[in-house]
C-alpha cells in the first residue's frame, strides 16, 4: 500500500546506514507505462557499473540506483515522502520521468528534495514545458523527451564531480560512443 511504501522510505531515512550502503541514483516515474521509456536511464547506469539496490538489507557493493513509481498526482503524498526522505537515505541525485501535459513529477520533486538535483526526463514532446517550467529560485535539470539514457549519465557526471574513477568511466564510455560513430562512417565509405 502507499502507506507501507512510506513507511519504508521513513523507516530506511531513520535507520542510519553507511554511506556505502545507501542507492546512489533514485529513478522515479509516474507510471509504469513510463518504464520503457525510463528504462534508458537504468541502462546508462548499468553501463557505467551500477547495480540495482532492490534488498535493502543486503545492498550490493560499489553505486547503485533504486528505481519506484511515484505519481505527482495519484500519489502526492508518496512523492512528498519520497523526496522528504532523499537526502537522509543516501541518495545524491534523483532522475524523476513524467509524461502527459501534466507532468509534475520531475517539478515538485525537484522543490521537495531540494538541494538535492533533480534530472528530469519528459517522457513525451508535449510533457518538456511542465518539466522544465520552473519559477526562479526552483531549478530542475533536465533531458529532452524522451533521452532518459542522458538523464542516467547526467546523475552520474553529479557524482564524478567527487569521483576521478567514475569519471574515467564517463570518458571511456564517450570514447566507445565515438568509436561507434567513426565505425559507421568508415563503413559508409568502405
Ligand atoms: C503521467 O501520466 C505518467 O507519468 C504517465 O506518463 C502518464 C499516463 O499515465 P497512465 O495513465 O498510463 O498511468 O502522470
């Protein structure tokens, strides 16, 4: 139930885990029709070497990234206790993907887990004015509809701000994409 999901986000927030123990990236979406979409975000982390956190009590080693579906306006108060509890349960930084015209989700959080940054995906064109709309004082950042692949490398270049190592991770997936590129188009000339 809502009610049960709050109580672990506030029971994990209380508990006082190590650092080493806690999900690095939250991935939140307003739908589980949002999932093939967002899956994007957990494909970037997973390729640079995050693990799912699903078992609280037994959390793998080195980043990981949980991932919930949290709806703005189904569940407010889920959202509300959600982002309440980001920054006492470890997490760094939080990629939240809405769709529809009304897609609040990445907003709001952005406010409640302030100064926690956001990365907000639109999950659809028409869904990027609601996400990125924000008033002065309220910043989101954010990816164009759709790109939650660029959304899980941005969570993870907030980390390597205090990680030579993932961003060492970070450039060696660039060089592989370039490599990539430059494959084509030798291969269009060949
Ligand atoms: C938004 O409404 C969700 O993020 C989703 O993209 C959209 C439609 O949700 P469903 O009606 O498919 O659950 O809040």
């Amino acid at each position: 139930t809502v009610s049960d999901l709050i109580d672990l986000f506030e029971t994990e927030a209380a508990a006082d885990h190590p650092p080493d123990e806690t999900p690095d990236v939250g991935v939140i979406m307003g739908s589980d029709s949002d999932l093939d979409v967002m899956a994007g975000a957990h494909d970037a982390l997973t390729d640079l070497g995050f693990t799912e956190l699903t078992d609280y009590d037994d959390p793998p080693t080195g980043y990981t990234f949980e991932s919930w579906v949290v709806s703005a306006h189904r569940t407010p108060t889920l959202m509300d206790a959600y982002a309440r509890t980001a920054a006492a349960r470890g997490l760094d930084v939080i990629i939240a993907g809405a769709g529809g015209k009304s897609a609040d989700l990445p907003n709001m959080t952005a406010s409640l887990a302030y100064p926690i940054p956001v990365v907000g995906v639109p999950v659809q064109e028409k869904s990027v004015p609601s996400v990125i709309g924000m008033p002065t004082g309220a910043p989101i950042t954010a990816v164009d509809a759709g790109k939650s692949y660029n959304a899980g490398l941005a969570a993870a270049q907030f980390l390597a701000t205090d990680d030579p190592t993932l961003a060492d991770r970070l450039r060696d997936l660039q060089a592989a994409r370039q490599e990539g590129v430059a494959d084509v188009s030798a291969r269009l000339h060949s």
